[in-house]
C-alpha cells in the first residue's frame, strides 16, 4: 500500500514499519488495502454504513434468539461467548426503532449514513418523534458533532415530554367537560342507581348461566367414577377453590350491602325491585346483549377445542 494513507507525523522509516505491520495485520482479517488515500475514504464510508447495518442486523439476530431462550437464558448465552449484554441491548435497540418505523422511513438514506454511536442515541427516542423527521432534519442531525448532536437529542426528548403532557391535559380537561355535560338522571333516577340497577340484571344473568353449565359439569365430574380417582380429584380442587373465590368475593358484596343499608330493606318478596317499562325494556336488551355476547365466546371456545 502507498504511504499516501499513512501520517505525515511519521518519519519515512516509521511509515515503513507502520506500513508492513498495517499489512501483515490486514491480511489476518482479509482486509484488502486500498492503493490510496481517496480509496481508503470511500472503502471506510462504506464500511461506516455497513456497520449501520450489521448493527441491526445482529439486533434482529439478538431478539430473534432471545424469543426462544427460557428466562434468563440469553443473558448465560452472552457470558457464554464473551459478548457485553450492554453490546448486546444496543443492538436490540436499534434493531426495534427500525421495526417500529415505516418501510419508508426506514431505508432513508440520512438515517442509514448515520454513524452507530448517533445511531444508538436515535433509537432510544420515542419512534413517533423520529418519524416527525424529514430527510432535511435527519441530514442535519447526521452533520452535528457527537456532542451537538447529543443537545439535540436531548431537545426533541424534552419536546416529546412536553406534547405528552399538554396532550394529558387536553384529555383531562376533554374528560372533565365529558363528566360535566353528562346527564345526572336516567329513567328519573340517578345515574349511579340507574346504572346498578340495569347492570346487576344483566351481570347476575351471565354469572347465573355460566354457573349453571358448569353446575352439570360437576355433575358428570362426581357421576363419571370409571375415571382416575387422581384425574377426578385434580378438576374437584380446581373447582373448588376457584369458584369458592368467586363465592367469597360475591358474599362480601352482599355482607357490605348489608351492613350499610340494614338486611331489612334487602331481605323479603317486599324488597323484590320494581322497574318502570322503559327501565325494564333496556335492562332486558342489556342482558340479552351480555347472554349473546357469553354463549358466542363459550361456543367459540368450545369449537376450537
């Protein structure tokens, strides 16, 4: 190789040596040195953005392995052949902002010039803010210093923060015009009562329906004995216990209602609720919308099986 691509600080002697050891080394890791310095620059920009890519490339690599390791098998795989997890989770970091961006996107030419220690610091912006960039923007981040280009960073981090919390509290404000200009009363009630009233027929109905399939269920669990005993008593535990967490929490409903509004009041054909028609007519479309939508994921259920 000429000394053309070695530096002038160098004696002509010390570009010699410099210049054999480059050589020898080169040929170790089947690196073909260019014959001149324009050439050395073109081979290194293009290695500049191939490293982008092998960046993302071993990204993609990383999560596709993580996602068929056990728990904390992957990070064992690392030590294992000496790879830094730090290395590692930069990789992944890149790999995921280039999945998260559109196809478009994604192959701009600014972003893939990108050299990887911006890269890195890209990435780990929200994705909706790098997609906020144009190409101008994007080449005149690429054209920053590592260190302007880290306040710049560090702007559109503070301006993503900014817009998140003016947009909370636009859908606060939205959220509380909504509660304010709700209606108080519905079937001349208030709308809390109305709203439990409606609910309990409907909630009780489903709750009622699945209880009965599974009450046959049991049944057959308790009548079918040319079953292992092991087997049998295996779904009776799971039953048990899962229903009677059911039962706990339902009881402690009705103990709270109780214990506030006195069981003289609850108690009794009495204390059987009355509803006005129109009252009635929606808490019974209500109920059969809940049923329907029940049965259609129960049945579906039951046909994948």
């Amino acid at each position: 190789m000429s000394t053309e691509i070695v530096s002038q600080e160098f004696t002509a002697e010390e570009q010699q040596q410099l210049s054999a050891k480059i050589e020898k080394i080169a040929g170790h890791i089947q690196l073909v040195m260019p014959d001149s310095v324009d050439e050395a620059w073109q081979l290194v920009v293009r290695m500049e953005e191939q490293a982008l890519v092998e960046t993302a490339k071993r990204g993609l690599l990383y999560m596709s392995i993580k996602m068929h390791l056990g728990h904390g098998e992957f990070e064992t795989k690392l030590r294992e052949h000496n790879i830094a997890p730090r290395t590692a989770q930069e990789a992944v970091t890149v790999a995921k902002m280039f999945l998260a961006l559109p196809e478009a996107k994604a192959r701009t030419s600014a972003l893939l010039n990108m050299n990887k220690s911006k890269l890195i610091e890209m990435a780990r912006l929200p994705v909706e803010t790098v997609e906020s960039l144009d190409d101008d923007d994007l080449d005149t981040l690429n054209d920053l210093s590592v260190r302007e280009f880290r306040k710049e960073i560090r702007k559109l981090k503070d301006k993503h923060t900014e817009l998140e919390e003016q947009t909370a509290t636009l859908i606060n404000a939205l959220e509380t015009e909504r509660l304010t200009k709700a209606p108080k009363q519905m079937y001349e009630l208030p709308m809390l009562v109305a709203q439990v009233r409606q609910k309990s027929f409907a909630h009780s109905a489903v709750v009622n329906e699945s209880l009965e399939e599974f009450i046959a269920m049991a049944e057959q669990l308790c009548n079918t004995r040319d079953l292992d005993l092991n087997h049998r008593i295996g779904a009776a535990q799971t039953t048990w216990h899962l229903w009677l967490g059911i039962q706990q929490r339902i009881t402690h409903m009705l103990n709270r209602l109780s214990g506030e509004f006195g069981p003289e009041h609850l108690a009794g054909a009495e204390c059987i609720p009355q509803f006005a028609e129109d009252e009635w007519q929606d808490a019974q479309a209500n109920r059969e919308y809940m049923l329907a939508m029940f049965n259609d994921r129960f049945n579906t259920n039951f046909n994948k099986k």
